[in-house]
C-alpha cells in the first residue's frame, strides 16, 4: 500500500493491475471483526496477522486512491475503534505490531495514531457527505489528542505524557491520598521540541521517530511552527544526510528500550535502530514540500535519487556509512521515489485530501 502511493503513477499496465490485485485480496482476507492483515502470502493464500497495527490503516489509505471501497474502508476503520482501549481517543498496540515489526514502539504510539489520522481523511474523501464530515470531525479530534499527549515541548517533564494513567486525582507532585507520584527521568533530547514515539504505562519514548514526526506533518497534526521544528531538529540530528534514517538516537545496550531480541539485525544504525529507509526519504521530501521548503525538496529528492541508484531500490541501508545492508529492488522504495518526484514536480503533496 505505501509502494502504491506513487505506484499509481506509472503508465505500466502490469503494476497498475499488481496494486489492485494486492488491495482485492487483503481486502478478502480481512478478520470477521474488519482487521486487514499485514500481508498474504501469494502461494499459500494464508493471512499473517501478526504485525497487525497498521496494515489496516494503509489498506484504507491506498484503496482510497486505486479503488474506493466506502463501506470496507468504514468496517475496517470500525475495527481501529475498538483499539482505543483506555477510551483516551489514541489507538494503542502491542510492541513490534507495527512496520517495525522488529522494534519496541508500544502503547500509544505517534506512528500509529497519525496515519489513523491520515486513513480518517482519506476516507473522508471517499465516502458520502454525512459520514464524510462524522469521519474529518473524528480526525481532528484525535489529532488534538496526538499534540495534548505525544508532543513534547523539550522542559523535562515526562508527567504531562501519561498524568492521565494515575488511578487517583491531585496534582502533579502527589495523589488525592498525599502519595508522590512517580515519573521517569528524561534523559535524551531533554531540550527539544519534537513528537514523542510512544506512550506506555508511566513511560514514554525518547528517540525522535522520523516516519510518526513525518506523517504527523503530512496527516495535518502538526501545524506550521511545529513542522518548522520538526524539520529543523531533523537537520540538526543529521536524520537528513542520506535521507533518511528512522530514528535518533539509536537505541544502545543498556538503555531502558533495548531488546534481547535486536541481535544483529537491530544493532545501533541498522534496520529499524536507525537505519536510512529510502522510502522514508520520500515521506521527507513530500513533508518538506507540505511545510513550503521547496528548495530543501529539491535537494533532498536529489539526495535520494542518488541513494537509490547506490542501492537499486534497497530495502535499508546503514545508519551511518550509507552501505546498503537490505534487500534491493523494494517496491515501496520505488514506489516512495515516484511519490517524492509527483511532490517536487507539482509543489503539492501528491494526494487528494
């Protein structure tokens, strides 16, 4: 679904008819309950539930542009529902059910909830004007529930970030019973602005996410100051020079989010521990062409084209050296390319809402 973003784009016959293919059967292979799966494997026709967050989401955003299916899109969007379990008006997720299906974004994650976003407004699109304006209201409102709870506005404090977990009211030093409050220290990027990657219980992410900062850009949760800061804290973290690397800093042994699990794969600058996914390189350049830095666009598009040539449409590649590391010839690296050039060519975010 993110390689069909630009995708569409191509006069090929045989890649317009494989997006439609992929969008008609997950679409089959759906849960009773409305989930998609995160993919079906083509020989076997078996559904693969398990990283289960966000293939829904981009089901809905990618058959929106291919083909519309309103009342689908609604039955799946209807499942997302139920997965605001603390009625907080975020989704929440188990860890590594997302496309870092390898990586310890759990609970609220901002990934997440900005392309619940981003989904509500593409369905939006699609569907009549009654449930049209029901689905832009339900976007806003968890677009204010994103900036009231994952945006962290670089003093120090933690507590505003899950305050809403404790039990028992008072204030924000001690409960209604005279007990302090717990709170864990903020130990990394203490003094910038930026969105956090997650909410858990009585903890927060500290790394800066680039695919949740990006889409909160492009989903229309962050505003003009807040995409300033966001682009400007990516230069400054160097996530730009490639573009673009998925997180900093990486996550090392010892610190409270490293996993035994990361083994090689996820060692600090590979895979999802900060490693450069060219297809994040277009998501950069389409939120540097939604917050009106044209002349950045250009550049970081000329940066990718050069990735991508190094690579040949590489999966990853390494966070620090630029060495290839992935699988090459990724759809959705190429597709992210042809969405990031419809971007610098027109000056607009290539899609219709």
């Amino acid at each position: 679904m993110i390689a069909a973003l630009g995708g569409r784009f191509a006069p090929d016959e045989q890649i317009q008819s494989s997006l439609c293919a992929s969008v008609s059967l997950l679409k089959s292979h759906r849960s009773p309950t409305g989930a998609i799966p995160n993919n079906v494997d083509c020989a076997t026709l078996q559904p693969n539930f398990r990283a289960y967050a966000d293939g829904g989401l981009w089901w809905v955003v990618g058959s929106s542009l291919l083909a519309p299916d309103p009342d689908t899109a609604c039955h799946v969007l209807r499942w997302y529902e139920f997965q605001d379990v603390d009625q907080s008006g975020l989704l929440s997720m188990q860890e590594s059910s997302d496309w870092q299906d390898l990586f310890c974004t759990r609970g609220q994650g901002l990934y997440l909830n900005c392309l619940y976003v981003l989904a509500l407004r593409a369905a939006a699109g699609i569907c009549p004007p009654e449930r049209s304006a029901e689905l832009r209201n339900r976007a806003e409102a968890i677009a204010q529930c994103i900036n009231a709870r994952l945006w962290y506005q670089g003093d120090g404090n933690l507590l505003p970030h899950f305050a809403h977990q404790f039990s028992t009211p008072g204030n924000a030093e001690h409960d209604s019973l005279g007990r302090r409050r717990w709170r864990p220290d903020k130990r990394q990027l203490v003094t910038e602005r930026y969105y956090l990657p997650y909410v858990a219980f009585r903890e927060a992410g500290e790394w800066f996410d680039s695919f949740g900062n990006l889409l909160a850009i492009l989903a229309g949760v962050a505003d003009a100051r807040q995409s300033g800061i966001v682009l400007d804290l990516m230069a400054r973290l160097a996530l730009d020079t490639w573009p673009v690397a998925s997180l900093a800093p990486v996550v090392q042994p010892g610190d409270r989010d490293w996993r035994d699990y990361y083994d090689t794969l996820n060692r600090p600058y590979r895979y999802h521990n900060g490693g450069v996914w060219p297809f994040l390189g277009g998501f950069y350049v389409a939120a540097l062409v939604k917050a009106g830095q044209h002349e950045a666009a250009a550049k970081a598009f000329r940066d990718l084209t050069d990735l991508n040539e190094r690579g040949q449409f590489n999966e990853w590649h390494h966070g620090e050296t630029g060495e290839p590391m992935g699988v090459r010839d990724q759809a959705w690296s190429a597709g992210m390319y042809l969405f990031a050039a419809e971007c610098v060519r027109t000056g607009r975010v290539a899609w219709p809402w």
